[in-house]
C-alpha cells in the first residue's frame, strides 16, 4: 500500500545544493578524487576555544533543558554582538532568540508572519538561496521575485522594489552578501532601499525586512558590511544570523533571530513546539564565539580574501565567462550561458546548468552546484564555492580549463 504523505510534504523537493554535494560525495567514496567547489560550508574546523567551552559546559553538566529561547547569557551576548558590530543600539537580549541554525530562524520567521491559503507575499530577490522559497511557501507565503542580473552585480535597485511592493507584502527579505551571488549591497544602497520601505509603510504597507546577514563576517570589499535594519524602524526589521558559517560552525546547528518583541514571541512559542530549545551544552560557545573569537574570523577571512581573488582570475580567464568580482561569502556565480549549446569531449550536449555540472562531474571530477534552482537568471549560472585550498582551487580551475578547452 503506497504511503499517504501530506500535500506539503510531497511538493516538497529534497534541497538541490544537499544533492549536489551527495552525488560528488557518492564518487568520492569510490575512490575517485572529486574536487569539490560545491559545498557552502566552511573547510575550517570551529576554533580550539570555542569548542573547548562546550566540553567545559557538559562536563559542568550543562546537559539539561534550557529556556526555550535560550540561555540569558548568551541572548546577551548576541545582543552585544548586533550593537557592538551592527550598530543595531535598540536590540536588547529580549529581542534575541536562539534556534537551530539561520534555516531554523527563518523557518520559524515565516511560519510566525504567513497563514496557509493566504495571500501574503513575500518579496524575494533573485537569484537567491535555494531554501528560501520552499520554506516560504510551506508557510504559506507566495513569492514575489525580483530577478536582478550580473551586469549589476545582481543588486536589487529601490526602483525595482518599489515597484514589488503590494498592499499584500509582508515580508521582504535582503540577503547581503550572497548565497548564491557572492556580491553584497553598500551601505548607501541598503539606506536607499530602507527608505523606499519607510515610505510604503508610512503609507499603510504592514512590511517587514528580515535581513539574512550569515555571511557578514566573509567580506572583502572596499566599502563595510552593513545591515539594512540600522537604516530601518526597528518595528519592522528582523535580523536573522548565526554561527555557521563565520565561526565554521556549520555542524553545531546554531542561528538566531532579533526583532520586534511580539514577532519574537511568536516565534519562540513556534520554537517551543517544535524542538523545545538548542542544546544547553553550545550555549557557553556561543558566548565564547561573539566575545572572543574575533581574531579567528580575521584569520578565515584573509584565506577567503586570497581565495576570492584567485578564483576570479581563474574563472574570469575563461572564454565567454562573465563574472562580477566576489565582495563577500564564499561563492563565485559565474554566466556560463556562452558554454550551452556546445559538446564535451566525452559527447554530452550541454543545453543547461543542470547538464553542464552534470558532465562537470562525470568527465572533469569537479563539482559544482547549478544555478537553476536559485531563480532569476540562475539557470544560465553554476555555483563555484571556494571553501577549499589555494591548491585545491588551482587543481581544480586547471580540470574545469581542460574540460572547457575540450568542448566542440
Ligand atoms: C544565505 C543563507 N542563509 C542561511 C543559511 C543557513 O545556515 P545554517 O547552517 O545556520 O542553517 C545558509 C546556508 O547555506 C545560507 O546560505
């Protein structure tokens, strides 16, 4: 008898970015080696002393249920960390909740704003993380894109989001820097558009802002990172981050959320019903992390820095590539539309992204996320994540120049 999953599940798709790594994981366990340009995680491992204080906590037998929006200290710490780094001066730990990572936050965010069968929209520049959208629309929101493009380093500009706007907007969400993009808004461009959202809400619009800032700490452009929500009404703006990524952090399975008191609440009482609180062991981490592991971050991010720049000049070298120079994250998001059309050497037609990672992965053992699934004009794009060595990243642009050279 086959199995009765509900509707939402079963329009659920698993996550293209997981299945990428799968298949080139699948073959790495063959023995074959895969360069992998496909993960979006950090190649570091969490710093000695933020671990070390998690093993302190269990051994201090902080092994018990803790509050559900997590332990005072380290709300407090986060609270610190938005003013200190963020310049977000009205966030007290009140407004902070702890969760299972920045998917969790935003899952919890969406579920707390969107009924199902609603019409609330949520606006969504593109192209854009892969999660974003089905997690959105099991919540109930429908998806307004605003697809932006290479040639303006895919930024959404206040005229396109003004004309986005609807009385039926309820959320807006800026991911700055990118997952997938790698190009991150200047502060000038985020107060440009904070102000168009100022202006729709001092009209009757019911928007907020939730900006996705998990890459903050993995820049290097010439102008700061900055959040859109210093330039917001903080009653409508929502910060959602976490230690993934800046702390190489990414298995320990920690985000966090700072807003409006009653959004705050809603979603922690979601949080409460669902995994009761994060465990009590990471929350003297947590602390150790935002207080103290500033210098390790400046340590990753010079190896990202070097990165970035090779890479570009590796990629950018390419024929009929176009590319705008990485300002933050750890991913290039190059147009290989120029590339369809064409056969590779080991005789597969390459008509999309989908066939060009694809044949990436069978004939150059190099792995590569394809943009389709990122919207927008993600499907003439592959993502290229550089979380792995300087060598490495030579290896690997030396297959992908090889295999490109071999296209007729
Ligand atoms: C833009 C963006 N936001 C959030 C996340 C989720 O991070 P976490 O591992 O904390 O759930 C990711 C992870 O890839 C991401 O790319």
């Amino acid at each position: 008898m086959p199995m009765h999953l509900s509707a939402r599940v079963s329009r659920l798709k698993p996550s293209s970015t997981l299945a990428a790594a799968a298949a080139a994981g699948e073959m790495a366990r063959r023995g074959i080696d895969i360069i992998s340009f496909g993960a979006g995680e950090p190649d570091f491992t969490t710093p000695a002393h933020i671990r070390d204080a998690a093993k302190d906590a269990l051994d201090a037998g902080h092994t018990h249920y803790s509050p559900i929006a997590g332990e005072p200290a380290a709300r407090e710490a986060v609270a610190r960390k938005l003013q200190r780094d963020n310049q977000l001066g009205h966030v007290t730990a009140e407004n902070v909740l702890i969760s299972a990572g920045g998917k969790h936050s935003f899952f919890l965010l969406v579920h707390a704003l969107f009924d199902p069968d609603g019409d609330l929209e949520m606006i969504l520049p593109t192209p854009a993380w892969v999660s974003y959208r089905p997690i959105a629309e099991m919540a109930g929101a429908r998806i307004v894109e605003v697809p932006t493009r290479v040639e303006g380093d895919f930024k959404m500009t206040p005229e396109r989001l003004r004309a986005a706007l609807t009385p039926r907007t309820r959320l807006l969400l800026i991911n700055s820097p990118s997952n997938p993009c790698g190009t991150m808004y200047s502060p000038d461009e985020l107060r440009a558009l904070a102000a168009v959202v100022a202006e729709h809400n001092a009209a009757g619009g019911r928007v907020i802002v939730a900006s996705d800032d998990i890459y903050e700490k993995i820049v290097y452009a010439d102008t700061p990172f900055a959040t859109i929500g210093r330039f917001l009404d903080p009653k409508c703006s929502i910060t959602l981050n976490g230690l993934s990524k800046a702390y190489a952090m990414t298995g320990w399975r920690i985000g966090y959320a700072a807003g409006p008191l009653e959004l705050i609440r809603a979603m922690t009482r979601l949080q409460g019903q669902m995994i009761t609180c994060i465990a009590a062991f990471c929350f003297p981490a947590i602390v150790e992390a935002l207080d103290r592991g500033d210098a390790d971050v400046a340590e990753m991010r010079e190896h990202y820095r070097r990165r970035a720049s090779l890479m570009h000049e590796r990629i950018s070298a390419l024929p009929g590539v176009r590319c705008p120079r990485p300002t933050g994250a750890f991913y290039l998001f190059p147009d290989v539309s120029a590339w369809f059309g064409r056969t590779t050497a080991g005789g597969a037609s390459i008509r999309s992204s989908l066939d060009l990672a694809t044949a990436l992965l069978s004939e150059a053992h190099v792995a590569v996320v394809p943009g389709d699934e990122f919207g927008g004009c993600g499907p003439n794009h592959i993502r290229l994540s550089f979380a792995c060595s300087t060598e490495r990243i030579q290896e690997g642009m030396d297959r992908i120049a090889r295999f490109i050279d071999g296209l007729r």
